[in-house]
C-alpha cells in the first residue's frame, strides 16, 4: 500500500477530496484517512508540524499499517529563483539541518536521505504530460520555518537544495530504519521573494490550526499583517490544490508501473 503523510489540515485536505474514504479514525492525535483512489488502496495520514510530530506520525502508521511507499508531502517554500506559487517540487534527495542560525553560519547538514528513485522517474515522465510545472532536486528540512526572504535566498545560493520544509527527513529517518521505500513531493507556498514577517509559532499550533488571540494580538499591532496573512492562506490553497492534483495522477502510476507495489 502506498501512505501519504502530511503535516496540517490544509495539506491533506484537497487530496482526501480525491479519494473515496472507507475509514477515519486517529490514533494518539494523529488523524487517518483510509480507502481508495481510482480503485486503488491509499492511506492519507495528518501528523502535524515539524520533526517531533513527524517522527510520532511516522512510527504510527508504520506500526498500524503495512505500508510499501511513503510519501511526505505538502507545501514547502522555494529558495531558488524560478519556483513559483504551486509549482512542485519532486524530491531526489532529502538533507536535515538543525541549526537555528541561517544567516550567520554555512549549513550544517545532520542527515541525507535518497528518495527512490522509480518514484523520481515516473513524476518526471508524468510531469512531462501536465501543465502542472515541476522541479527536480533536493528539498531541505529545517526545524523552525524560514521566513526571512534574505535568508531563503542565502540557503538557495550557497546549496544544491531548491525548496524547505519541516517534515521529509524525520520521515524519511523513520522509513529507512523500518525498511520501507520512501519518496517526497511538495508544492510551492511562498517563493523566494516572499518574506513573510510572521512568528508563527506564536500564531499556529503543531496541528496547523490558526491561534485566532494570537492572531488577532499580531494584527492589531501591525493591521499590514491581516492582508499578508491573507495571501498567505489563499497561496497554501492554491499549492495543495496543485499538489493533490499531481499526486492523484502519480499514485495510479505508481501502482501501474513499480512492480515492488501491490494492490
């Protein structure tokens, strides 16, 4: 069976709209989705943000459901000029840094994870046939969200990686350590020109629901942030709409064409 885990809400959301659902429960706060797409076995899980929760949701699925792909997705930030807002990018490796200071100090990668690589090629020959535009690299964990557009460009210069998120490489600690092929697809939310000028670990919780006092505090010190917030929201729906639209297209072809899955 092929898994699908995403960190909030808003991720999982557009590609659980594409599946029939036989199945929701949670375990230990993490939300399932189980059932079909186009006919096919798919489970969709909700971890929450960041590698603490990725790491619990991981370990969760793997030990409830006997799973032969994982994929982490949902949205990331591009750190390379020519990524734009829905425009996906297709994991072939994936790096974890634990630092705090970006600005300041080289990147110090903690980890590097391969994805597998028949996932790889199959999105490139899908990617050939949709309009749907899709970069191939590698995709950077970090441990606190990178909001600053100085440093997005800083990291996207002096490294190979394209696009950062908070999830991929806790997941993909865990899949390899249990033995289970691993892949990472995310779709653009902010580019690199977008600085976002949000605490948000003040203003959204590890689930990814929206802290409506803390949000409501942010605004009234700065109104300039309620539009902000506002684009921000529409951007994260306009790249999970695009990234569940790709990967309703990929898991078909997955199961058809990677003899390691079946049914």
């Amino acid at each position: 069976m092929i898994a699908v885990l995403c960190a909030i809400r808003q991720e999982i959301s557009p590609l659980v709209a594409c599946m029939n659902v036989h199945k929701k429960f949670d375990i230990d706060e993490v939300l399932f989705f189980q059932g079909y797409l186009n006919g096919l076995p798919l489970a969709l899980v909700q971890g929450g943000v960041g590698r603490k929760n990725a790491v619990k949701a991981t370990n969760c699925l793997l030990e409830f459901i006997k799973v032969d792909l994982l994929i982490s997705a949902g949205v990331a930030g591009g750190i390379r000029h020519g990524l734009k807002v829905g425009d996906l990018v297709v994991a072939e490796s994936v790096g974890h840094s634990n630092q705090s200071d970006f600005d300041g100090e080289e990147l110090q990668l903690e980890s590097d994870f391969v994805c597998q690589k028949e996932v790889v090629r199959l999105a490139r020959q899908l990617s050939n046939s949709l309009e749907t535009k899709c970069h191939f690299g590698n995709l950077l964990t970090v441990d606190k969200v990178i909001s600053s557009a100085s440093t997005k460009k800083r990291i996207g210069e002096q490294n190979s990686f394209v696009a950062v998120e908070m999830e991929s490489a806790a997941v993909a600690e865990i899949a390899y350590r249990k033995g289970v092929e691993f892949a990472a697809i995310r779709s653009i939310s902010d580019d690199i020109d977008d600085d976002l000028h949000l605490d948000y670990g003040s203003i959204m919780s590890d689930e990814g629901k929206v802290k409506v006092a803390s949000v409501a505090l942010e605004v009234m010190k700065n109104p300039k942030k309620l539009a902000l917030l506002r684009r921000l929201n529409k951007q994260t729906k306009t790249a999970a709409k695009s990234l569940a639209f790709f990967m309703s297209e990929l898991i078909p072809l997955i199961y058809d064409k990677n003899i390691k899955l079946t049914p």
